[in-house]
C-alpha cells in the first residue's frame, strides 16, 4: 500500500488535573522488513480501532508541538521542540 509522504500523528492524554495533546506532522516511511514491523508492535503506541493494520510507518519528524491546558481553563501552553 502507498504511504504518503506528509502524515501527521496526535496523542492526547488527561489526568484530574489537566489535559494535553502532541503533534508531529513530517515525512513517513513504510517500514521495509519484517524485523521493524515487529519492534514497531512492541511500541506503547496503541490504535483506537481494533481493525487489523498492514502498513507500519516511521515519522521523520524535524519538529513536535504540543499543548497542555487545566480542566475548565481558558489559558493553556503551547510548546515546540
């Protein structure tokens, strides 16, 4: 399968205290051997829908932004890496 060359990839996450969510939008690869596949499965990365996945990418990210912001809170921060 055709992976295209700009992707973008999100995690989010909350606790009691407040919330956050990070972006990387760059090139992707598709993994090429067996070998990655398999150490990409071992990852904590998990999807959301149980449907089975055939193409692994790798991110070559050159920059990650992000936000974290309070429960009920109109200010938030942004960060870039």
């Amino acid at each position: 399968m055709p992976v295209r060359s700009t992707v973008a990839f999100e995690i989010d996450g909350w606790d009691q205290a407040s919330a956050w969510s990070v972006l990387v939008e760059r090139n992707a690869t598709a993994l090429g051997s067996d070998d990655a596949v398999r150490a990409a499965c071992h990852t904590r990365v998990k999807p959301w829908t149980p449907d089975p996945k055939d193409t692994y990418v790798q991110i070559q990210a050159c920059e990650v932004t992000g936000r974290d912001f309070g429960h009920g809170d109109k200010t938030e921060t942004i960060w870039y890496w």
